[in-house]
C-alpha cells in the first residue's frame, strides 16, 4: 500500500487500469523510493502491529485502521526550476507562507527542517537514507535564506543542501491538519484528505473518500508525518531516549538488517518495544524477543476488538478502491 498512490497524480491518471491499492510497476521510472517519503528506518507507524486484510470484490480491499488526522491546509509552494536560485526564493516563499503556525514553528524549530530532510525523490535507487543531510544543516539553509537569501552566500555544503530541498519541493507538499500536525505529502493532496494509520503499513497514508456509492477510499499516496511516525497513535508516546533504527542481527546461518529501539545515548538495543507489554501475555512476548533476537521477521495480529479494548479510538474497516 505504501508503494500506491498514483491514482491522483495527473501525469499518470489516464494509464491506470488497475484498482488504486494495486501498485503498478509496469510504468518506466515507477520505484519504491519515489513514493514513499519515510520508508527509512526510523519509520514505524503501526507500532508492529498488523491485521489481515481482505479482498470483498474484484476491485474493493478491505483494511483494518485508524484515522490518525485531517488534512486542514496544503502549502502550495513550487518550485519553478532546479536552479538553485529558484530553491532560495521558494524557501523564502515557505517560511513565509501565511498557512505555517510561525508561534508552531519557533516552539519546534526542528519541525520545517525534518520534513524537508525526508525528501521522496531525493533517495534513488542508489542512495539511502543516509544520504540526506542533517536536520542541523537543512536549518542552518532556512536560516540563511531568511536573513541573507542569495547564492552568493551558499558555501558548496549549502548548495548541496538546496539542491536536496528542490528535489523535494518538486513533488511534495507540506501540509498542516486540524489536529495540530505537520507533515510531507505528494503534491496532488488536499484539504480533507485523511491520515489513516494501516495495521500492517509502517508508514502513515493518506485517504481521500470516493465518489462511489458507499463509504470507500482512495490512496492518495504515503506521507510523511513526524508526530505518528513510530506508533504513537496506537502505543502512545515513545520515549525520548529511544528512536527505530535498522541493525544487524547475526546468527549462525546469516546476517540480516532488521529494525530495533535504538537507546540514543548509550547505543544499546532493545529487542521490543516495551509498550507492546501491555497489549500480549508474557509468553507471546517471550516468543516475540526469541524470534526477534534470531532475525526472523514477527508480526504481532491483532483485530477491531484489541485494539478497542486498549483504548485505540476510532479504529475501523474501511474499504479501499
């Protein structure tokens, strides 16, 4: 689901045949990096929790989730060209923008920065997630073209950041909900449009009702939304001193790269979340640390009445066109 989304795209609307929870790579130059804006490792929006889903029709796939926010305004800044000047002056544009929350922003001054760092396009197929630049060296960028925004001041350090930035404002769009959030999302979003959290879909997607007759969705694509991004909405808050990183587990037969809570300051791993103590028995959990310590991949099934009787509201099945 998170490679989905091109449904709304007007460049690729007249080529779609199939239903929009179907992603179609069939089109030159379609890749799981342009779509999806935090397919990192830090990104872990359903908490590991998972739910089948279910095919009703030919054309109709039903999902269990959570609607997380609404979308209340999309910043419809462009940028014109590539061109590095092009960048300063829709930064400019941006932090100006009568739709951003300036008291919002300066109580969160890492906010603008982070979704500017997590660029879709920016990351090919040969890049990583590594390669972006710092969220200290995107703010350093916003700061310089606040109060000097010329090229001539850009070091090649900065132009590397812009030319970053531009990459993204290409094809995406920072939007703010009523629920107080800012997020990056592809630039066909809309008002109204829905952060919904999948179980089983580690990034948030965005859903816009249908036009059909009864209540249906269509994916409007990925986005990027850094207060959901690891479970929140359905575990609570992480704590601050743990973050979701890729790491190497080694067994006797083989090394795989899967994800752990990263104790930030002392570097050490946990090999669950332990939010996910409240929600299992000691012996489904137990199981749960012996397979994730082997590498092996765990999903965690759970159901409507689980997560209503944890207190999730507004948990649901939605049908997907």
């Amino acid at each position: 689901l998170a490679q989905c989304g091109r449904y709304f795209d007007p460049d690729w609307q007249s080529q779609l045949t199939l239903p929009g929870w179907v992603p179609d790579w069939s089109f030159e130059g379609m890749s799981w990096t342009q779509l999806s804006p935090d397919l990192s490792p830090s990104c872990l929006v359903d908490g590991g929790l998972s739910a089948p889903a279910q095919v009703m029709e030919t054309d109709i796939l039903r999902v269990l989730c959570v609607p997380a926010a609404t979308v209340r305004s999309v910043i419809r800044v462009v940028v014109p060209s590539m061109s590095l000047e092009a960048c300063i002056t829709t930064l400019a544009k941006l932090q100006a923008h009568p739709g951003l929350d300036k008291g919002y922003l300066q109580s969160h001054p890492t906010m603008l920065p982070r979704l500017l760092v997590r660029g879709l396009v920016a990351d090919d197929g040969h890049q990583n997630h590594l390669t972006r630049p710092t969220l200290q060296a995107v703010a350093d960028v916003l700061s310089l073209v606040r109060h000097r925004p010329e090229l001539k001041h850009m070091g090649p350090a900065q132009r590397n950041v812009l030319s970053h930035i531009s990459q993204t404002l290409l094809s995406f769009r920072v939007f703010t909900t009523q629920e107080g959030h800012m997020g990056m999302a592809p630039r066909w979003a809309e008002a109204a449009d829905m952060v919904t959290i999948v179980l089983g879909c580690r990034v948030p997607l965005l859903l816009r009702r249908s036009t059909a007759p009864g209540e249906k969705y269509q994916i409007v694509g990925p986005c990027y939304v850094p207060d959901l991004q690891s479970g929140e909405k359905l575990l609570g808050p992480l704590s601050e001193d743990y973050a979701w990183q890729q790491v190497l587990v080694t067994s006797a037969a083989t090394t795989v790269s899967r994800l752990a809570l990263m104790n930030l300051h002392g570097g050490s791993v946990l090999n669950e979340d332990p939010r996910l103590t409240k929600w299992f028995s000691q012996s489904i959990m137990a199981d749960y640390r012996k397979k994730r310590r082997s590498g092996q991949d765990v999903v965690l099934e759970v159901d409507l009445a689980k997560l209503e009787a944890m207190g999730v509201t507004g948990a649901r099945y939605i049908d997907l066109i």
